[in-house]
C-alpha cells in the first residue's frame, strides 16, 4: 500500500508541477487509466504493473471526487468515465465512441510496441 501511496504522490507532484488545468489532468489520467485497460483486457497483454495502475486508477478517483461535477463534465472522457471507482476498467473501451476507440487503441499498440522494443518507461 505505501509503494501504492508513494506512485499516485509522485503522479500528483508531476501533474502539480504543469500548468495544467484540472480538467486537463483529469482528461489524462482518464486517457491513461483507458489506454492501460485497453492493453490489458483488449489486447492480453501488461506494461505496468497492477500495483501501478492501482495507484493511477486511485489518483484519477481522488482528483475527481475532489473537483466540482460541472469541471468533470467537461473531461475529454467523462462520458464514459463517469461512475468509474477504480475497482476495474474492463468495461471502458466497450464505452468509448468509434473514433476514441480507434484513437485509444493506436495509443495502446503505440504503447506495447515501445514496451517490446524496451523504450517505454
């Protein structure tokens, strides 16, 4: 659980040191918690460990609940983001339209393919 605390802290001070709106840094953890769900559930594969995606997915849900619904609203990925507690992202690409599906998925074998060539970090 520390490891966990310790990853979503160091996520935090990264996000806290741009000059990023918080709808912005609420639109990329939503982006990379459906990225990583996409490469786990859609394409059987892993890049980060689940303990990682734990501390993301639980980052993305405190930041959330501590922002006004009218800001979340406004989210790149609210429309299917929108109930996610941080238990599973199974569903999330099932929820995505066509063209972020398409988008999100590129991303992904974006992602895997950096991970099988051993420049992702």
């Amino acid at each position: 659980m520390a490891n966990d605390n310790n990853i979503a802290d160091r996520l935090r001070e990264q996000l806290n040191q741009t000059d990023w709106s918080i709808e912005e840094k609420i639109s990329y953890l939503q982006r990379r918690v459906i990225v990583h769900s996409i490469i786990y559930y859609e394409m059987n594969a892993n890049v980060i460990s689940d303990k990682n995606y734990d501390a993301i997915s639980r980052l993305l849900v405190d930041m959330t609940k501590e922002t006004p619904l009218e800001t979340c609203e406004k989210t790149r990925y609210w429309y299917c983001m929108y109930n996610f507690d941080g238990n599973t992202g199974y569903d999330l690409y099932s929820r995505l339209t066509k063209r972020d599906r398409a988008y999100l998925s590129g991303i992904a074998r974006l992602v895997l393919s950096m991970r099988n060539k051993g420049t992702f970090q």
